[in-house]
C-alpha cells in the first residue's frame, strides 16, 4: 500500500511541479496564451482533491468502497465544471 500511495502521490505532484508550467510556455507561442490563474470554483475543487487524497491515504490502507468513493467524488465534479457556465 506504501508504494501504490508513493507512486500515485508522487506522479500528482510531478505533474503539478513540471507539467503545468511547461504548457504555459509552450502555449506562449500559440495564438492565445494559457495563464495559470484560477477563478474560484477552481481551487475549491483543487482544495477538495486533495483534501479526500490526504484523507483516503490517512490510515495507509484502502479498499474498494473508498476508491468507488473516490470515483464518484471526481465524476461529480467534472459533472459541476461541464455545467458551469463560462
């Protein structure tokens, strides 16, 4: 369990650390540049990821209800952000 949780919170944070900031400069040389500014439903949904992430990997183990849990939680929130207006 030690290892899948190192893995996947270890992946999150490298896409987080390199990958975000390499699309900004990529983007500058598109035709509208990608700006790293979050309106708020943004980070309260960020802020609720990970706080369900730091919650589920608490007690160091998991079963399948909490990833079920899991999976429900961010299909909700995609539902919320396809529904918001622009």
């Amino acid at each position: 369990m030690d290892l899948s949780l190192a893995i996947t919170l270890g992946s999150s944070m490298q896409i987080a650390l390199f990958v975000a900031p390499l699309l900004v400069f990529i983007s500058l040389l598109g035709p509208e540049p990608l700006t790293l500014i979050f309106n708020q439903f943004e980070l309260i949904s960020l802020g609720a990821a990970v706080g369900i992430a730091a919650l589920i990997s608490l007690d160091g183990e998991s079963n399948w209800l909490e990833g079920a849990e899991l999976l429900a939680v961010y299909c909700i929130i995609a539902i919320a952000f396809f529904f918001l207006p622009p």
